[in-house]
C-alpha cells in the first residue's frame, strides 16, 4: 500500500479509536480513520473479518460465499476497491441479462422499471410476466385521484393502490426481496428507494414518475457504464485487502475478539474485551443490532432499545459446482445471468445466479460451471430449518422445473447467514435518528453499519465514514462529563 492510498484533505489527528465490529463497515470506518492519523484498534468478535463478504473456494474455483457485487453507480466502495490496491480487479458482469421465473416459465425482465415499478408497458407487456388484468390495471391509474404519501409508506402498499398488486407480486417482491430479503408491504419506501418515493411525492402519477427518474438516469455521465461491479476472486477479497492496508498503516487487528462492555471515563473510552482492557478517545461501533443494543445498554438506554426493535431476516446461499457439459443449454449459452423468483410462486428457492455465466474470472475451469440460489426470507424462512444436503435438493428441484436441469452437482456448499439483513420497515429512517440522536450524546462515539444507511456496500463503507468523522470530529475538542441519554 502507498502513503498516499491513506491520505485526505484534512490535517492528521492524534489519538486512539476502538472500532468494535470486523465487517466492511468496521474496516471502512479503521480505513477512514488511519488517513487521518488516528491510531486504531479494530476487535472483531468472529473468527474471521469481513461479515457478510466472504471470499471462498468450490472445486478448485474461486467464489463468493456472500455478497458477490456491489453498486457501481455509488462512488464509496469503488473508491475504497481502488485505494486498497484492487482497481485493476473490479469487473463488470459479463451478462446482466435477469429473467423472473414466473406463472409456469422463466420470462425475461422487462426493462424501464425502477425497482420493478414499471414506467414503459411495451416490454412488460412483452415479457408475459403480468396477466391481462394486470396489465389494465396499470393503464388505469390515471382515473384515480392523487394520492398524499405522507411522511413514509410502504412500497407495497403505495405501489399495490396506484398500479396493482400484480406489479407488487411478480415485479416488486422479488428485486426488494434480492436485496433485503423482506416483505415489500412492510418495506419503507422512503429508506428503501427514496428516488422512488420522491417521484410519488413529485408526482400526481406514479407511472409519470417512474418515467421521469428513467430519463435523469439515462442522462447521466454514468448512464452507460455498469450498474453493478465485482472483483475479480469475488467481492470477498475487498475486505480482506482493506485488513491488509489498515495493518500497512499500523492497526491492531483481532478476531475472535468479543468486547463484554464499553465505559465511558472523564479521559474518552475503556473498552474491556475479555480479559483485556483498552483506553482509548473514540468508539465506532460497528455492529448488527443485538450486539450494539447490549454495549448500549447504560451508556444510551434509548438507543439499546431502539436497537432491540430492528429485525433481520435469515438466507442461506446455496452455491453448486457442475460439469459443463450436463448442464442444459438454457444455463450455459451465456446469455442469462440469472433469475429471480416472486415469492407468489410458492417456489422455495428465492433466486439463482449463474456465476460462471455473470462472472468471467467465475468460469475459468472450461469443465465447470458454478452456479447458487437463495433461500429465505423475513417472515417465510421454515426452509432454513432443513439440513444443508436438502436445502441443495430443494434447490435441484426448483432448478430442475425452472430450466431443466437434470445433472448432480460434483460439488456443493451451504452458507447460511443468520439473521443477517436488517428490515427497513415503514418508520425506519425515523428509528435511525432517533438512535443517532442518542448516541450523539456521548463525545467520540459513533454507530455505522448496514442497518443505518443501506444494507448495499457502498452504503455501508459511507456509513462509515459518516461514523468516522463524527470521531474524528470530536478529537479535536474535548470530552464532556459522563453520562447517559434521558
């Protein structure tokens, strides 16, 4: 790593920060604060560091055993790819073709939506993936009358009274279910897709809308580039390589680290991790809701319970290694990514990506062919209770109706990750000020992570600047008496 990777605009600030939580937003947060000098200690209380990136291996091919891309069109996690030293790895899919397997077949993804609310019906029409009716029922909004959005509501809800729960079911439950794994009649729409939640306010038409948003898009300076990236080995290495860098700075870094309690003292911070005791002037916590609600529990009593009010959904990642030449052509020809599947179906299986189809470095092995589905959801995860070699079964069956796959795979992992997405129901965004107003109260002490900004990475390492400089910030005063929240 070069000097200069870690450098900012803004003068170097002495002192020592705990980050608590190994995840990207734990690492971006470290990252963040060593370009400023600050000396850092990161404790994660896993075995390994990362969260929910995790790079991995499937006969003898490299893959992503969490995430495998991130939001290209965000500058934050690109930003931090490239200042780690892994620019020249990001790659863009090789395909992005998406299908929904829907209504008995796999139907391509019509294009002109925003988070499956539709602004052009000709290739809706065309994908056969609504119903006449449901298709009529579109054409109709402009008979309704206006409709106010108030302060939230839930995508469902809004977009099922201006367009039809058809457009909900087989578009809108599927793309929020691939990123938060949730119920798109209790997702926010404001913290979910506040583009989309703008045009409602904006807009007497949701369709008019939705088709305002697509031409800013196509105007961009960005509009032709890649909406998504990946890293070539996965997205697992970045986080692995923003470990590498922090160490090149001077961090300390533990796993397997658990922090019993966090004080606060007239000088800054008293972290006790085991047995172990350390002074420092900051705190980024950096953890999942349950974690930092029990840390929170006498220093911030408002936020902890806010915390304890945050649900996640449980998923478990199915991911199978194949012989190239078993596969059916309507997997291997190249041409598709992948396919979604709206939970209205009744199939277990939530989705399925082709890796080695999506991404090149992904089918390296000429003989083999990669591939991975999705199981659970917030409210619908009894699956998640079979064993690990029937999750790859029911995934078989479900492939094996979707497009024909007959074949037995050579090799085969399940990752499940508990309770790892945090909901953003309706009022969420209110919840998050609410816990950051609290914790503001304690000088050098800040929260970042998915469940504050957006589950996506980019949103996450920008959580964690935002955590960053509120440290950073209150380094260079002084610390206040103790005390707690009211």
């Amino acid at each position: 790593m070069h000097e200069a990777d870690m450098r900012t605009d803004r003068p170097a600030t002495s002192g020592h920060v705990v980050v608590i939580g190994g995840g990207i937003a734990g690492l971006a947060a470290a990252h963040r604060l060593l370009g400023d000098g600050v000396r850092v200690t990161l404790l994660e209380a896993g075995p390994r560091l990362g969260g929910k990136l995790h790079a991995g291996e499937l006969a003898g091919v490299p893959v992503d055993l969490g995430a495998e891309s991130m939001l290209a069109r965000r500058p934050e996690a690109v930003a931090l790819t490239r200042a780690v030293g892994l620019g020249d790895a990001l790659r863009s899919p090789a395909t992005a073709t998406a299908h929904l397997w829907t209504r008995g077949a796999l139907r391509p993804m019509p294009h002109g939506h925003v988070m499956g609310v539709p602004g052009d019906l000709d290739p809706l029409a065309a994908s056969g993936v609504l119903s006449a009716e449901g298709l009529a029922r579109i054409e109709a909004e402009p008979t309704l009358p206006p409709a106010e959005i108030g302060e939230d509501v839930a995508v469902g809800e809004y977009v099922a009274a201006r367009l039809g729960r058809e457009v909900v079911d087989r578009l809108v439950e599927p793309l929020l279910g691939g990123v938060y794994a949730g119920d798109a009649y209790r997702i926010s729409m404001r913290a979910a897709v506040p583009q989309l939640y703008e045009a409602a306010r904006t807009h007497a038409l949701l369709g008019e809308g939705v088709r305002e948003l697509r031409r800013r898009a196509e105007a961009l300076p960005q509009a032709g580039g890649p909406v998504f990236a990946g890293i070539e080995g996965g997205v697992g290495r970045l986080p692995l390589a923003v470990a590498e860098a922090c160490r090149a700075a001077g961090a300390d870094l533990h796993t397997g680290r658990p922090v019993r309690e966090v004080i606060r003292t007239p000088e800054g911070w008293r972290v006790v991790a085991g047995s172990e005791v350390i002074e420092a002037d900051g705190v980024v916590l950096a953890t999942p809701a349950g974690p930092a609600a029990r840390l929170l529990d006498a220093l911030a009593p408002t936020a902890a319970a806010e915390l304890r009010a945050v649900e996640y959904a449980s998923v478990a990642l199915v991911t199978m290694a194949f012989r190239r030449s078993e596969l059916p052509t309507a997997i291997t020809d190249g041409g598709a990514s992948g396919f979604l599947v709206p939970p209205v179906d009744g199939r277990t299986i939530k989705a399925s990506t082709f890796s080695s189809n999506k991404w090149a470095w992904s089918g390296a092995d000429p003989d083999l062919f990669l591939l991975r589905t999705s199981v659970g959801r917030h409210g619908d995860e009894a699956a998640l209770g079979h064993e690990d070699a029937e999750l790859v079964e029911v995934s078989l069956g479900d492939l094996g109706e979707a497009v024909g796959l007959a074949a037995r795979p050579v090799a085969s992992t399940v990752t499940r990750w508990d309770g790892g997405l945090p909901q953003y129901p309706v009022g969420h965004l209110a919840r998050v000020a609410r816990i950051r107003a609290a914790v503001a109260a304690l000088p050098g002490f800040a929260v970042c992570g998915a469940l504050y900004d957006g589950v996506g990475i980019p949103a996450c390492v920008a959580s964690a600047g935002k955590a960053a400089d509120v440290v950073l910030g209150a380094l260079g005063g002084t610390f206040g008496t103790p005390g707690t929240d009211h």
